[in-house]
C-alpha cells in the first residue's frame, strides 16, 4: 500500500538497502478499491508515481510474499517497519449477528453492483462512510449513512472537501441520520 511504498522510497532515498515485501500480486493495496470512487479520479497517477519511485531506487520488491517469522529469522534486518494496512472497526457496542447481511468498506467496494442490496445503511459518516454512501447512490441504490455524532465528516477532513461532499450527499439525496447509534445488524 502507500505507506509500505512510501517508507521503502523514503528508505532507499536515505541511503538504506530497502526490501518491500507485499503479500499481493501488486503493490497499491486499497488504491486499486478507491479507483472505483468516480469522483475520486487521479489516485491511479498517485499509484503511477510510486510504481516510478520504486523502479528507479535500490528496492527488492517480493510479491506474492507475506511477512513471517521465517523470513525475519532468515535475514538480517536492522529496522522492520509494518504496513499492514488499515482493518475495518466495528463498534465494541454493536452485536452483529450470525447470518447478518453485512460488509466493511473493503468488502464492499470489491463489490459489483448485483452483488448489493438496493437498500443500504452506511454505519458511519465519516470520509470513508459518506464517500461510500454517495458510491452506492450513484449505482441506484437506497442510502442511509448513520452517524453517532451531530454533523458528517467530523476532524480531519479538508474544509473545503468536507462542504463538497456535503453538498453531493444533499444533491443526491443521500439520507442521513445524526446522533443516531447502529445497536445491532441482524437479517438482511
């Protein structure tokens, strides 16, 4: 992904014998996902632009290749960063029960659009929840984002990003439902 990517450039730059070890057939990790986001065009020129870096430093790229105990007891590593990517976080207060329909965002973005429901509630109105919301409208589909908090797209997200959004949920008529709290997912 690009924080694997990112850190064996930075590597390689400070004079360090890098070795990235990525446990798919290619590297990018989630980009390959948010490509799907049509308004998120150009995050294949980001993918472009590390893919370059890495073919012009000193990096021993490993596909297919997953981190292990072996590999570090084999080899003489000064430093092991881990970039595992990131895992999705379902509430500790939420009970999802057995044979609930019921994906993350990864899951859900690897997705053809006959594989989902046509109704479908987003648990979280962060950036990754309301860009995922506004994804499926485009498809058709019915769309609540629930949000524990009294506004969408809390810290962290660009002003100006976070009133674009807002106003593209809105156009879309996105549902939307505020300090509300998901307490279990059960059926379909």
């Amino acid at each position: 992904g690009i924080a694997g990517m990112e850190a064996a450039r930075v590597a390689a730059l400070r004079g360090h014998r890098a070795k990235l070890l990525e446990k798919e057939h290619r590297l990018g990790g989630h980009l390959h996902l948010i490509e799907r986001l049509a308004f998120k065009n150009g995050q294949d020129r980001l993918l472009k632009y590390y893919l370059h870096q890495l073919k012009t430093l000193p990096i021993d790229i490993c596909y297919n290749t997953e981190g292990s105990e072996r590999i570090i007891e084999n080899e003489e590593f000064d430093v092991i960063l881990v970039a595992t990517g990131s895992r999705a976080r379902i509430p500790a207060s939420m009970e999802v029960r057995n044979g609930a329909s019921f994906m993350t965002s990864v899951e859900i973005l690897g997705k053809e659009k006959h594989e989902i429901g046509d109704k479908v509630i987003v648990i979280g109105g962060g950036l990754m929840g309301c860009e995922i919301g506004l994804w499926l409208k485009g498809m058709g589909k019915h769309v609540t984002i629930i949000e524990m908090s009294p506004q969408l797209l809390g810290d962290g997200v660009q002003a100006a990003n976070r009133q674009m959004l807002l106003d593209m949920l809105a156009l879309n008529r996105v549902q939307i439902k505020l300090n509300a709290e998901a307490k279990k997912v059960a059926g379909n």
